[in-house]
C-alpha cells in the first residue's frame, strides 16, 4: 500500500556560519600543518557550501576564532590536539538533539492537520549520537503522543537513512490504520575533527545540523492524489566498495572515511541497477520528473548526473540544499523533498543517497 504523504517539516539551530568562518575554524582547530596549508582554502572554495547550521553558539564560533580558551564549550581550543572526548560529544547530542527533532516533527504534525494523538507509530532516524532513552522518548513526552505509540530506531545508517526511514513508515503503511511520523535529525557538527586526515578534513567542510519530519498514512485509495506517495524503495550494494565509505566510532566522536574513489563507483554502478529497479516501477530514466540526491558533495551529484546521463540542471534543488545548509546526513534529502513541492515540481520524484557498504538506497515518490 502506497504511503501517502500527509505533511513535511523541517528544523535547523539558530545559528549559522558561513563558507568563509567555516576556513577559519578549520584554521584554528585543525591539526597546525593542516591549519597553515595553502590546500585548505581549496577545499572550502570547492565544497558547494554556502552557510551551514550548527548547535554552537555564536560566541562559540567567535571564541573559536579568536582562538580563545575557556570551559563554556568542549568546541574551543584546549588541552587535546584531537577534541573532545566522544563522551563529551554525545553529551551535547542528548543536550541538542531532542529539541530540534521536536520541532521539525512539530512542523510536520502541523502541515498535515492531524493531532499528536492520531499517531500510531514512530520511526526515528539518526546516526550522529547515543544516549537511552533518546530522541524517540523525547518525541513522545514533548509531544504528547500516545503513550503506546509504537517506535523503530533507525540507527548508524549514514546519509542515506531517510530512505531506510520511509521503507519503514511504507512496511507500517500496510495497516489502514497507521499513521507513521518519521522524524531525521542528526549534530554532524558534533563530530568535527581536529587532525590531518585529508578525507576528514573534507568532511570538516561539508556537514552541518539539521532535522526533518514527514506524517504519512497507508491509503489504498489516495483521499488527495494530488499529495505525494511513496510507493516503492530499493537497495543496491555495489560489489568490492567496502573500505571507500566508514562511519567508526573513535575517542574523539565518530569519524569518516571518504575516499576519492567514491564518485568513480557511483559513475560506474549506478546506472544499470538504477535503470533495471525503475524498469521494475515501470519507469525509466527519461521518465523521472524531478530528482532528490543526496548532496554529499559536488562530486557525488557529478557522478551521479553522468552515471544517470541526467541534464545539468536536473540536480539543482540538491545543489541548492547543500550550498544553503550543507550536508545534514540522514535529513537533507526530506529538505529537497520540501523544495519540490514547494514548487509543484513535476513527478515521480526519485529520492537517492549513498552510504558505508558502499550502498545506494532509493525511494519512489509518485
């Protein structure tokens, strides 16, 4: 049964910083050879981030910057050249993210017109902190759902993990009844890291916090067919890629591995599994009216453009998201989401994203 898409919301921190900060930052936090680089501008220059939003505050930014130390944030200068301690770091996630989760599914609840106590059940994703009871207990209490509101925790899946989240809210979709909230939010800002491991020092560029939330209900027979259903989601692992994408869980917050080699391996493997799954939907490349790929750089949505042979402009909400907030893992793709029906874009709509395995998740919004 599809799920039918009753209302979207979406939620960042108050504070912002932009491309240039973010280089001073990095000047001042990084490993000191990596912090006096000529390399560094050039990786900020080419992340296609403009402004990004993170849970530190703006004098924490400041002190930051201007190298200041003191004990009112674990983000500034100290002792450690390698940061905080995850267990610090996973403190200021139990701190921060409930909060931003309750206002994006807080959106959510509103533009689809239900009340809290309609929802039957709860789907939480996040992969960027630890801590029970969590963002889903959270949910329940500051929204006041039902006490037997039954929940699923999608945990540890990377960027791609809205769409492991909507594979989840269809298989609940199956019962008339329910009525799903699925609620992203990650603090990858959480994870900065502080040493001279250059695809780190990328990731350092690229991530940002942010959360969304979707209401949806299974229907057979749509009350509005003019709202979006998804209909269908799939999986592709693409074979001897496993030690190009890593998300490891160290003394210093949990740290990626990126390697440059992943764009080859999407340029290589996504295009004949993508065109046998939409094959199987009934549809084809050229059939798609509007693309959601999840922005983890302009390399990604390059090769995805070309292993697709997509026009140059059919990724520009994804361009456009990731210059604007940057990359939020599991929730950016729900923020193109929103801009598509914001603009009444044409459907289906494919949503897409990439994580550790290496793994492309799919979903079909029709």
């Amino acid at each position: 049964m599809p799920l039918e898409l009753l209302g979207l919301g979406t939620a960042n921190p108050l504070n912002s910083i932009s491309r240039e900060e973010g280089l001073g930052i990095a000047r001042v936090l990084s490993d000191p050879v990596v912090g006096r680089s000529t390399f560094l501008p050039d990786i900020y220059a080419g992340s296609g981030v403009q402004t990004r939003y993170m849970v530190h505050t703006r004098q924490v930014v400041r002190d930051v910057l201007d190298g200041t130390r003191h004990s009112g944030s674990p983000f500034l200068p100290g002792p450690d050249p390698l940061g905080p301690s995850t267990a610090a770091r996973m403190k200021m996630y139990a701190e921060f993210a409930p909060a931003l989760a309750i206002q994006a599914a807080e959106r959510a609840l509103a533009d689809s017109g239900l009340s809290t106590d309609s929802v039957t059940h709860l789907v939480l994703v996040s992969c960027t902190g630890f801590v029970a009871p969590g963002a889903d207990e959270a949910l329940i209490r500051g929204l006041k759902l039902r006490p037997d509101v039954q929940r699923v925790q999608v945990g540890y899946m990377g960027c791609h993990g809205a769409m492991n989240g909507l594979r989840t809210c269809l298989a609940f979709a199956s019962d008339a009844a329910a009525v799903v909230l699925m609620v992203a939010v990650e603090l990858c800002s959480l994870h900065y890291y502080y040493g001279m491991s250059a695809d780190k020092v990328v990731a350092n560029a690229l991530f940002a916090d942010g959360a969304a939330a979707v209401v949806g209900k299974g229907s057979r027979e749509p009350e509005n067919p003019e709202r979006p259903h998804v209909t269908a989601t799939g999986s592709c692992l693409f074979p001897g890629t496993a030690g190009l994408m890593g998300w490891v869980i160290g003394d210093h917050g949990f740290e990626m591995v990126l390697s440059k080699k992943i764009p080859t391996a999407i340029e290589a493997g996504l295009g004949v599994w993508l065109s046998d799954w939409l094959k199987m939907q009934g549809l084809s490349v050229s059939d798609v009216g509007s693309w959601a790929v999840h922005p983890g750089g302009p390399k990604i949505l390059d090769a995805t453009e070309s292993g697709l042979g997509l026009p140059s402009d059919a990724l520009t909400e994804s361009r456009g998201v990731l210059a604007d907030f940057g990359n939020m893992s599991s929730p950016t793709v729900l923020f193109i989401i929103d801009r598509l029906r914001k603009r009444n874009a044409p459907r289906p709509w494919v949503l897409l994203g990439f994580g550790p395995g290496l793994m492309a998740e799919v979903a079909l919004i029709r």
